[in-house]
C-alpha cells in the first residue's frame, strides 16, 4: 500500500510507550503516516501547525485524560477519533461515546480489531454526525472487567444514545434489568420514566390492562381510570422482561403499538399516542418459540432490532470476586452491619462454583454471609457446603486457562493447548503401563505409531 501523505497522518496518545509502538508499527506496516504521543500537551502543541486524519487515544493517563482532549477536539471539529481504555465499564465507555469517539478498543486488543476499527472510522469520516453535549454518567450497578462482559460494556456505550429496541438475552439472574436501565441512564431519555414490567408475573387476563391501561367499568372492578405502563413511560422506556412469556394474543396487540405508536384503553374509545423506547428481555430462544408457533416472527422483529446477550456467571469466573466484595459491601451498608471482608481462601472457594442462578444467587450468598458469619473475616467454612465446588470436568479448567489467555491476548492458543493435550495424555498413559507404550497406545485407543509420532512431537518429560 502507498504511503498516505502528511496531513492523512494517525496520531497515538498513550502513556504506556509499549501500546504506542505496537499499535504505530501495525499502522505503519499497513501504509499510514503516524505520529506518537505519551500526554496531551503535546498533542495540543502538535495542533498548532497540523491537524491528524484520525486520533487514537487512551482514556486514563497522568495528568489530564483522553475524554478532556476528546471534548476539545470534537469542540474545534477534529476527528475522528477512537477511544482505547482498559477500563471498559459503563460510564466511561458511554462518556467516551457521547463525547465523540466514533469506536472504542478495549484493551488489550487485536491488532486486526485495531485496524479494521481505523479503516472504519476513515471511510465514515466524510459523514460525521454531532453529538449533543450530555451530563456525566451515573454510576451503574452492572461490573464485571472480563472480555464478556467488556463487549456489553461497549455495545450499551454504542447504542444507549439511539432510539432503537434493544433485546436483551441471558439466563435467569444474569442481570438483565440492569442493562435496560443503563441503556436509560445513557440515553437523551434519562430524566423521563423507566418502567419495567415482568410479563411472566402477570396472570394473562390482566396483561393486557397492565400494559394498555383501562377505563372506568371496562370489567368487574374497574371502578377508576388506571393508566398503564406504555402511559406511564411516555417519553421515556419501557422494559418488558419476560417477553417470551407472552401470550400470542397480546403479541398482536402490542405489534400494533410498536409499528403505529398508538393504542386504547382497554375499555376505551380514546386513541392514545405514545413515545416509547422499548428494551425487552428474555431467557429463552425466541427463534426456538417463533419455529414452534409460541411467538410471532414480525414481533421478534420488531424487538429484535439490537441484541445484547449477557454471559452466565460461569463464563465470567474472573469477575466473580470483583461482584462478591461489592454485594458484601452493599449488604452490611443495607442491613447495617459492621463492614466484612472475604478472606483469600473464601473467595477462591467462591470463584469455582458454577452459580446457576448468576448474579443473582451470588448476591443472595454475599447478603447471607454478611448476617451469619462471626468474625470480620469471612472464611470458607463461612459459605457452606454448597458453596464448595465439586471437582469438576476437565474442560471447567480448560475453560479458565482459555478465558485467561484469549483476555491476555495471549498467541497460537490452540496448538499451545493441543500440545499440552497429548503430553499430559501421554504421561499419564505411559506411567500407567510403566512405560510400555504399546500398552499405553491401547489404553488411550490409539495405535502405536500414533503414539510414537505425538511422543516425538510432544516429548513427554521422564520421571526419575
């Protein structure tokens, strides 16, 4: 690829020199012109006689950090620029969003991720949209700083300013609501009202005047006008948890209110106008329900215009201690209880279940603890039995090493893994036979050739 000229160039600010120079050389490699920076000073100065076709920078660095020079950059029409950060919760992902970044890399990253993002953000250039100035972002229940949960992050970041529906997936007490609300707080409806209702919890017959209210005598004990929750949220969103719960006939209905934006009163005359975003969730496979006849494919559609799917607790082990500390926390500051901590062994022990209920059944734990152990220091014979992890399938630890090493970007994963495999198979074999390998190619059901070749690939260490 020819060289871009000068005022085509990248400009990298990061403090870390060792991100600067990975990400400068992939560019470079790929043909742009690049200029690097450790702070922001010097990016203002580099200002006064260029300007960059395109700015990476890092959110948190000494002294003043990347969202100030992105407010400043987007205030004089400079841009595009791509936001990288380790931290990649809610509020700063969002913050960077609205103040202008066009992507957001959460470290570490692809180099490909890297250059894909940058490729993306020159071609849009030519067409940028602005963005309205918002207050800072709240605080947010949601945490987690694993690669899965990072995605959400950066996907609630992207679409919270925007007016689409939003389906949320996961297993039940994985956290759903706490999305919908954070795409609320994220959103230019923020000072409006959300609304949840569980579809699931609402007995049939009363769905339908829950979510479109009624009229005074529109069935035995209607004695008032009640608005529903469509009326309740005007202006702002509504989350309907559940959705795969709900009965075909209302599905109907409430089709006709999101493709028209209007509805009745059940019991009334009165057409009603409404302005809601709607973020439904669900625990189930919709596609699953709509092939069976359970619900309708153009409602699905209609939900189902952006997906965030969250991880079970299982598939984010690293964030379990994280979580554990801050309902411990959030339950003696409740209950008001003498602040406690999880001793070292209390949360390993924690971090190797499986937690069906999720999130959910680990705060329940945390709020437990927090009332019936002794001492300051919660110990593993606190939490227990069920609390202490069965041994479990091998692959539960292969999953942890491959979690552990796709976050740390870590290379050739999968033939690091394979030889490892076989070696320990190997091993295991052949101590087993006391060296005879052709008993120890039967007991793996391999034939001896086999063995000899991955013995020669894998070179077995020998006991002594």
């Amino acid at each position: 690829m020819a060289k871009h000229s000068e005022t085509s160039g990248i400009w990298i600010v990061d403090d870390d020199r060792g991100v600067r120079f990975v990400l400068a050389e992939a560019l470079r490699d790929a043909g742009w012109h690049v200029r690097e920076f450790e702070e922001t000073a010097g990016v203002r100065k580099a200002l006064r006689d260029a300007t960059p076709a395109l700015l990476v920078t890092d959110v948190r660095m000494p002294g003043e950090g990347g969202l100030v020079l992105l407010e400043e950059l987007r205030a004089r029409q400079i841009g595009p620029v791509i936001v990288m950060s380790a931290y990649t919760d809610v509020a700063t992902t969002a913050a960077a969003y609205r103040a202008g970044a066009v992507d957001y890399l959460a470290k570490p990253f692809d180099l490909d991720q890297a250059l894909a993002a940058v490729q993306r953000a020159l071609a849009e250039a030519a067409h940028p949209e602005p963005i309205s100035p918002a207050p800072l972002a709240p605080a947010h229940a949601l945490l987690g700083e694993s690669a899965p949960m990072r995605e959400v992050f950066r996907l609630i970041g992207r679409i919270a300013a925007s007016d689409l529906n939003v389906l949320v997936t996961g297993e039940t007490g994985t956290g759903k609501e706490l999305v919908a609300r954070a795409l609320h707080e994220e959103s230019a409806r923020r000072n409006k009202p959300f609304v949840a209702l569980n579809t699931a919890a609402i007995p049939s017959e009363l769905l339908e005047s829950e979510l479109f209210g009624h009229e005074a005598g529109a069935f035995t004990g209607a004695t008032r006008r009640v608005a529903g929750r469509f009326e309740q949220a005007e202006g702002g969103t509504l989350f309907l948890d559940e959705i795969g719960d709900m009965p075909l006939i209302l599905q109907t209905r409430l089709l006709r209110v999101l493709a028209g934006g209007e509805f009745y009163r059940v019991g009334g005359r009165e057409l009603i106008r409404c302005h809601v975003r709607i973020v439904a969730a669900t625990h189930q496979d919709l596609d699953a329900r709509v092939a069976a006849g359970l619900f309708r494919a153009d409602l699905k559609h209609r939900l189902d215009v952006v997906r965030i799917e969250l991880p079970p607790l299982r598939q984010r082990r690293a964030d379990i201690p994280l979580l554990a500390q801050h309902f411990l926390a959030n339950a003696a500051q409740e209950l008001k209880l003498p602040p406690k901590r999880f001793s070292k062994a209390a949360l390993k022990a924690i971090a190797q279940r499986d937690f069906p209920g999720n999130v959910r059944e680990l705060e329940n734990l945390c709020r437990r603890v927090a009332v019936i152990a002794s001492g300051n220091e919660i110990l593993p014979a606190d939490l227990g039995k069920s609390t202490q992890a069965p041994r479990g399938d091998w692959t539960d630890a292969l999953r942890d090493w491959a979690d552990r090493a796709l976050e740390l970007g870590e290379a050739e994963i999968h033939a690091r893994a394979r030889e490892a495999f076989d070696r320990v198979l190997l091993e295991a074999a052949l101590a087993a036979n006391e060296g005879h390998r052709q008993h120890a190619a039967a007991a793996l059901g391999v034939g001896r050739n086999t063995l000899t070749r991955k013995l020669g690939t894998s070179r077995p260490r020998r006991k002594s």
